[in-house]
C-alpha cells in the first residue's frame, strides 16, 4: 500500500462510527453482514450508515454485494492486512 492509501484508510477510520462498522464487520467473518443487521446492532440511522458504507468502500476497506433485494457489506482482509503490515513494516527499524 501507498503512504496515501493507509493515510486515507486511517481517515475513515479515524470515524467512531466507522471503526464501530468495521469492527462488525470483521466479526462477522468472510460472509458480512446485510445493512440492515449492522443498523440494528450499531444503532446509526439508515442515511447515516449508508453515508459511513460509501466511505469506507471507496477507500477499499470494505465491498458491498447486492444479494436479491439485500445489500451486503464485507470486510476486505487483504486490505486490512496491507495496513497491518504497512503499519508494521518498520517497527523497531530506527533502534539498535
């Protein structure tokens, strides 16, 4: 990943909102989780969290599938790995 692209997922998720999505979404595992299961479970109001989903799956860190008349958003992992390890890849480097 890019310097600007952890800083722009950092952004988003610098949100409380947002992280609290995400946060339920990587505990629901590969499958997700439909719109509906995270409103009622994080209690945002449906503009709101439409709002919160736009943003943080235009910086990659989720995807949303339209299955019938549900949407359902998942986490990307890969994506998370790579800011895990962007984060990471320098730690300690600096001392001897």
């Amino acid at each position: 990943m890019t310097h600007e692209e952890v800083a722009a997922c950092l952004a988003e998720l610098g949100n409380t909102h947002r992280l609290a999505v995400f946060r339920f979404l990587v505990k629901a595992g590969h499958s997700g989780a439909p719109v509906g299961e995270i409103q009622k479970a994080l209690g945002i109001p449906g503009s709101t969290l439409s709002h919160h989903l736009a943003r943080m799956a235009r910086v990659g860190l989720i995807r949303q599938e339209k299955h019938s008349r549900t949407i359902v958003c998942i986490p990307d992992y890969q994506q998370l790995e790579g800011l895990i390890s962007f984060l990471n890849k320098e730690c300690c480097a600096g001392n001897s």
